[in-house]
C-alpha cells in the first residue's frame, strides 16, 4: 500500500510524527512523509525538535530520518504524489491544521500536502483528516461537511475514554490505533471495546 502522511502546523504536530513512528517498518506499507513549514514550526515551539538543528538532533527524528519512509519536501510540487498516475492508494493529515484543510475544501493545492490531498480527491482515493482547532469556527466546520459529503474522513483527535487510556502515551496509541483502522491498515495499537 502507498500511503501519503501530512503533517501540519496545528498543535500537536508531534502526533503526526508518533503516528508514523508506529508503522514506519511494516513491509506491507510505502510511506511518503511531508511535513509543511508551519508543522515544523509547532514542533519546534511544542517540541523544541529544531528541523534546522544538527547539533542537538531529538531521537525520534534520528529515527525517522533512519527509516525507510521518504520524506518529502513540502514546497516541492514536482514530487511522486503530486502525480495522479503515481498511484497513491490513501493519504491522512494528522494533525491538519484549519489553513490545510481551507485550501483543500478550496480546491487549492500549492503545497504538495494540499495538492497530495486533492489528487487523492479527484482519484477518489481514501483521504483521512485529523482537523485540530477549539473552539470551532463556522467556516472549518463547513469546510469539514464538504469535505466529508466529498468522501473523506474527519477523524480529529478527540478523546475516547473506553479503552482505559490511563496515561497521554495510551491515549495518543488510541488515536492513532482508530486512525489505522480507517486507513485499513490491520494493527493492535489500541485496546478495543468489547
Ligand atoms: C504553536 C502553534 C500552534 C498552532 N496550533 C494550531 C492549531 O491547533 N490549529 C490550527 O489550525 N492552526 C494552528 N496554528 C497555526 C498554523 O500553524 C498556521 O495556520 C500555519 O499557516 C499552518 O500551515 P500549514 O497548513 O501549511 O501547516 C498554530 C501555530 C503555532 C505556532
């Protein structure tokens, strides 16, 4: 499966990257990894993960940039995903931030998340949002009813409290556990009702 993650400048961008920390081995999974200008800028302020920074390289992005996932540049349209005929099978932004979602509710595409986002659209290709903002205004919510009557699955990180979440790290697998299943992508992250 070809899988296209975004990861936007909403707060909480750090889930993004947990969320392809999950999956960043699996064999049945190619991954390609954008991460726009503002998502680094939230990492940087929420984090302190400095994307410009050799000298003090957090962990997890040693990991990530030790993986298998290609990463993206975000300002570069002329990449394989920006391409219907490449053959994205689902893409998910988590988190997505209100100016994301906008332009693609918009139809603009002038980053290569947005453009990803729209390819997927237009190839009726499975497209998952993670929308984190609150309050809501009406016009984010209107965009995520177009959005949704288009096909695609507003999944924002809300809280569920049945699995017994007892820490932030359980409550986050949670999420990223439910957001895997709309992807259809088989895992045990998350411990499920019933
Ligand atoms: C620390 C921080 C937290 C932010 N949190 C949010 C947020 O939760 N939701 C949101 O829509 N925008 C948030 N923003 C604003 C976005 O980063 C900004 O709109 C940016 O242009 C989004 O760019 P992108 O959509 O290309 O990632 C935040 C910005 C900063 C600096």
């Amino acid at each position: 499966m070809k899988l296209a993650v975004g990861i936007c400048g909403a707060s909480g961008a750090m889930l993004g990257l947990k969320f392809v920390s999950k999956i960043w081995a699996r064999d049945d999974l190619e991954i390609f990894l954008v991460i726009s200008n503002g998502a680094k800028k939230t990492l940087l302020y929420e984090n302190n993960i400095d994307f410009e920074s050799l000298n003090a390289p957090n962990p997890l992005l040693q990991d990530l940039y030790k993986s298998k996932i290609k990463i993206l540049d975000d300002l570069n349209l002329g990449e394989c995903i920006s391409s219907g005929s490449f053959g994205i099978d689902a893409m998910a932004i988590i988190p997505c931030s209100m100016n994301t979602l906008a332009k693609i509710a918009c139809g603009i595409s002038d980053t290569l998340i947005t453009r990803s986002a729209i390819v997927c659209l237009k190839e009726r290709k499975k497209l998952l949002l993670a929308p984190r903002e609150m309050p809501l205004d009406s016009i984010s919510l209107n965009n995520m009813l177009n959005l949704s009557k288009e096909g695609v699955v507003i999944a924002p990180p809300i809280m569920g409290y049945y699995s017994s979440a007892s820490s932030l790290e359980s409550m986050e697998d949670f999420l990223i556990g439910k957001w895997l299943d709309i992807l259809n992508i088989k895992n045990s992250i998350y411990k499920r009702w019933g």
